[in-house]
C-alpha cells in the first residue's frame, strides 16, 4: 500500500505553533538577546555622535541622521550580531538538549534548526531595531544641544547592496558553524578567529601568493571593501566579489542541511 505524504491539519498547525512560540515568542528572554540588544543600543547611540563628535559638524544629527548613522554602525557589527544570536539559537538548542526533545517529539532536525534560525533572525532584526532608537534619542538630543533642527535629514551612506551581502554571508556562515559545531563556546570561537584573520591575512597578501589566494576568497573581505585600507591589499573586483561571495551563501545552507538531518 502505498504511503501518503499529505499531513493532517493539526500537524501543521501543531508546526506552526512550534515555529511561533518555540523562538521567536522567547526570543526577548534570552539573555544573549537582551545583551545584543543593549549592546547594539549603546552603538546606536555612539553612531549618533560621529558627526559633531569626530567629524567636527556644527549641527546635531538629529533624528533622521541619528538614524541614518546608528544603521551603518549596525550593519557594520552585523557579523558580531550575527555570531552571538545564531550561536545562542541554534548551537545554543543542541547543547541544552533542546533539539533533541525536538526529534523525539517527530520533529524532523532541519525543521528544529530553521526555527531555531528563525529565532536568530527575530533576535538580530529587534537589536537592530535598538540600534535605531538610539541613533534617533542621541541624535535629537544633540540637535538639541547644538541648537539645531531636530529632525535632521537622513545621511546618504553607501549602505544597502554591501550591508545585505554581508548579513547574507555571516549568516549562512555562522550558522553552518553553529549546526555543525553545536557548541556554543566553540562555534563562537571560530567564527570570530574567522572575523580576525580577515583582515590580517588581507594586510599581508602582497607578500605571499598563496596569502593573496586565501584572500581572494575571504567572505567578508569580499562584501566589506571599505572598512578599512588594509582591505585594499587584494583588489577584487565587483563579479568576483559577488560569485564567491554567493559560493559561501550555498556552502553554508549545504552545511546546514546536511549537518541538520543527521540524527540527534
């Protein structure tokens, strides 16, 4: 007799219920969560600062240029965001037991680790929302000070291309370590030495041809030209950039897939 692989109503809606209240309804509990969340706050605030603080500007941000600001700083410290959340989401289930509660109540591992991406996800996009909010209080409070308009207007900032790029990469790429790894401590570990060596390897390319190929195919050296001149050791250009940095996208959600549906 032949097998069916339609399912009942109620199991997909006991999904459904997994997929909400499993994470993303417990994700502001999390201490991780509310530590990125303060974290990426106070560098909104800081952001909000730079144009009177370090580039000696004689209007405050204001609401909108905080806002504009306190964005580019986060997505600069997406990676770091990134490493936290996914490690405390996913890596984080493994090692407490949770996925494993999972399997043995029929949930399929690679549907336990979506959510638990899931969960990561909704933790990133709400400490970016903090990050916002506090570009936005510190730049109308420095308008204020400077006796400016406190609304402001918004920075133009060469933000949305690169900033999705790079989220794209260090997500895929710290949650392929955070499956397979499952451990927290150990999967953070090497995502940041994997943070660390960007730029220093991209530093000292020239003098190395084996150096300079290990550099060609960082990930976020490709999506991150601009943060700093080092990365200029190894010029790539913009097709490469973009096809490697696609390789390592695929790489990770291969990883992910296949790490996922071993058994527990």
């Amino acid at each position: 007799m032949r097998r069916s692989n339609k399912q009942r109503p109620e199991q997909w809606e006991s999904r459904l219920a997994l997929w909400l209240r499993g994470e993303a309804a417990t994700t502001l509990v999390r201490p991780a969560t509310q530590g990125v969340i303060l974290l990426t706050f106070a560098v909104g605030v800081v952001a909000a600062g730079i144009p009177t603080g370090f580039l000696a500007h004689h209007d405050g941000a204001g609401v909108l240029g905080g806002m504009s600001w306190a964005l580019q700083a986060a997505m600069a410290a997406l990676p770091v965001t990134l490493i936290i959340t996914v490690t405390a989401g996913v890596a984080g289930a493994y090692e407490s037991g949770i996925m494993r509660e999972h399997f043995l109540a029929g949930v399929r591992p690679l549907h336990a680790t979506l959510v638990g991406l899931w969960g990561a996800g909704v933790a990133t996009l709400l400490a970016d929302i903090a990050a916002l909010v506090g570009g936005a209080v510190a730049g109308a409070a420095d308008a204020l000070r400077q006796h400016s308009p406190v609304l402001g207007t918004w920075a133009s900032l060469p933000l949305p291309t690169i900033s999705l790029l790079t989220a794209a990469v260090a997500f895929s790429l710290c949650a392929a370590l955070a499956t397979v790894l499952r451990r927290r401590a150990l999967a953070g570990s090497v995502a940041i030495l994997i943070l660390a060596l960007q730029p220093v390897i991209a530093a000292t390319a020239r003098s190395s041809d084996v150096l300079r190929w290990i550099a060609t195919i960082l990930p976020l050296q490709l999506t991150l030209p601009r943060v700093a001149a080092m990365w200029y050791a190894v010029p790539v250009s913009t097709t490469t950039r973009l096809a490697v940095a696609g390789a390592w996208i695929v790489l990770g959600c291969f990883a992910v897939k296949s790490a996922a549906n071993r058994r527990l």
